[in-house]
C-alpha cells in the first residue's frame, strides 16, 4: 500500500514538472533564439547603444532592456529567456531579474485589475517605478 502510493505521487509529480518544463520551453526558447538572432543581425547592439544610457542607472547594459521590455510586455519567463541569451554578470542578472520580479506581463495584468475594478495605470505606474528603484538602489548597494 505505502508503495503504491509513493508510486503515485512519484508519478504525479513527473507529469506536473514535464508540464511546466514544457510551458517554460515554449516561452523561453523563442524568445532566446530571437534575441540571439537580433544579436547575430546587428539590431541588438543598436539597441545597446540607445538604451545604454538609462541602463547605465541601473546597472545593466544597454542590451538588458530588451530582456525589461519583453518580460513587461509578455510573461517573466519570457523576459528571462531573453535574459539568458545576453552576456551578464551576477549583479546584472540579480539587478535584472529583480525588476522582472516586480514588473512583468504588464498589459495581462493590468486588464486582470481593470476587471476587478482597479485603475490599472496606476498599478502599471507603481509597479514600473517599484522595478526602477529597486534597480537603482541594487545598483547602488552590490
């Protein structure tokens, strides 16, 4: 009987990690070929150097607002693949990854706050903000 339910569980849990090993493949792996390929193309580098100034607050290259912007506007996984496929540091990955913590898949959620009733700019606004001063003080701080 113990057995059988250690099978169980043992089994259940394989089934719920390879379904969301599978979702996360399915975001991130375009999502670092596609930021690959703007690299190899010569249009991520022109991002760098335009975005390089206000990065440069944060920490982060210029670079890493491509990983912000994908990540705000579709799911933190996908900010996160394309986070993967840049060449960053330590501090960069933990400055970088604490902002997707705190803004991510923006127009989803926000649409989620509008439903209920909530004023959904003003969400967006704080939890902008929120992910641009915790850049700022962990670039400050590390």
């Amino acid at each position: 009987m113990p057995t059988e339910r250690l099978l169980g569980a043992v089994s259940r849990g394989l089934k719920s990690a390879l379904s969301v090993l599978w979702l996360l493949t399915k975001v991130m792996v375009p999502v670092t070929i596609a930021v690959t390929f703007l690299d190899r193309s010569g249009v991520l580098p022109r991002v760098a150097r335009a975005f390089a100034p206000a990065m440069g607050w944060l920490g982060l290259p210029g670079e890493a607002a491509v990983a912000l912007v994908v990540g705000n506007l579709s799911s933190m996984y996908a900010g996160v693949g394309a986070m993967a496929a840049l060449q960053l540091t330590a501090k960069e990955k933990l400055i970088l990854g604490a902002m997707l913590m705190l803004s991510h898949s923006l127009p989803q959620e926000g649409a989620i706050v509008a439903q209920a009733g909530g004023r959904a700019a003003a969400v967006v606004g704080v939890r902008l903000l929120t992910a641009g001063v915790t850049g700022l003080m962990l670039n400050l701080l590390l």
